[in-house]
C-alpha cells in the first residue's frame, strides 16, 4: 500500500506515467534487493555485453526520463553503508 501511495504522489505531482513512477520506486527500494547497487555498478564498469546492455538498457533509460522531470534541487544528502568487519 505505501507503494502505491509514493507512485500516485509522484504522478500527481510531477507527471509522471506509472512506468515512470514504478522505476524511481523500485531504483531506491531495498528489498528484495537493492537495484541501485546492481544498476550503479553497470553503469561504473566497462563491461557493455549486448545481452546485459538488451535487459539493463531499458530499465536504465525509463529511470533517467523519469529523473529528469523532477525538480533539481541543491541539498545535503547522505546513504548509509554497511562494511564488513566493522562493527555498527
């Protein structure tokens, strides 16, 4: 339910479309797993293989469009990290 209240938020405020909405959502979720680890490191390495280029390609390209019509804004941010053998 919370989900489905981000995406409406997001299309009321922004325009965005549903697909648009569900990419930005499903780039910052951490469960199942955390796309934006998987996504980032593709994009940071020089590995381009047609096969990972035909499934990430799209996914990537809906996500920037969808980025691109939120508003820019100046702002301290910060994400937390895990590090092994540290402990938290």
């Amino acid at each position: 339910m919370a989900h489905a209240k981000r995406r409406a938020a997001l299309q009321d405020k922004f325009g965005l479309t549903a697909d648009e909405c569900a990419a930005i959502i499903v780039y910052t979720m951490e469960n199942p797993y955390p796309v934006y680890q998987l996504l980032n490191a593709w994009m940071n390495s020089d590995r381009r293989d047609p096969a990972v280029k035909q499934h990430v390609g799209p996914f990537a390209a809906l996500l920037i469009r969808a980025l691109m019509k939120l508003p820019k804004v100046t702002c301290e941010a910060g994400r937390a990290i895990k590090v092994n053998g540290i402990p938290h």
